[in-house]
C-alpha cells in the first residue's frame, strides 16, 4: 500500500471536512444542531480534529485496501467506487442513526453529502496515485 498516498487521501478529507463545515455550511448545520437541542462546545477542539482525522486515515486505509483487493487503479473506477462507498455505507449509516434521532433534514444532507464527497475525494486520490 501507498503510504504516502493513503495519508494524503486522510488530509484532503479531513481538510473537506474543515471547508465543509465552516466556509461552507457551517452556519446552517450549526443553526440545525441547535435546533434539534445541540449545543456545540466552542473549547475542546483539539481531540475533536485529532480524533477526525484518525477517522478520516481509517476510512483512506480501508478504501486503498478495497481498491487493491479489487483491483481498482484508474481514476474512472476510482470515483465510482468512492460514490458507492459514500452512499452505501457512509450515507446509510448516517441515515439510520438520524432516523432515530428526529435530527433535521438539513443536518443529515450536509453530514451526508459531506461522507458521499469525502469518499469520492478518497477513491479519486488514491486510484490517481497508485
């Protein structure tokens, strides 16, 4: 496996995840929290980023191994399987779990879409870069 690659993958969606919920929707997805009875802590975010981007290397490493075990390494397939990945098992699970929390819509879609195009960005990093 391509270190290098897969901890580069980790950065490019841990920084998604950075633009994703501050630049991009970080209003509107604080505002839903806040809603549904959150209350975001402002202090703490050390581990909360560390703890991220432990996740998001996970996520790199499992999705290079589902590549070399599939055989993937153009960046065409690379794509596809990370748009499957995103909707099948990130979408899904986030699905669920918002289900039984009554949380609003407009918190799952940017949760949802933020996991749909981070594993994009990991299939398109790691097919390019094999």
């Amino acid at each position: 496996m391509n270190w290098l690659a897969i901890i580069c993958a980790a950065v490019a969606y841990w920084i998604l995840g950075w633009l994703w919920y501050s630049a991009l929707f970080g209003k509107i997805w604080v505002a839903g929290l806040e809603q549904h009875g959150v209350k975001l802590e402002k202090g703490g975010m050390a581990p909360k980023m560390i703890g991220t981007f432990v996740a998001n290397l996970v996520a790199a490493v499992i999705m290079a191994r589902l590549m070399a075990r599939t055989g993937i390494m153009d960046v065409g397939h690379g794509l596809k399987l990370g748009a499957g990945v995103g909707v099948g098992f990130s979408a899904t699970a986030i699905t669920i779990q918002y289900l039984w929390e009554s949380k609003p819509f407009k918190v799952w879609l940017i949760d949802a879409s933020y996991h749909f195009f981070g594993c994009i960005l990991l299939g398109a990093i790691l097919s390019a870069w094999h």
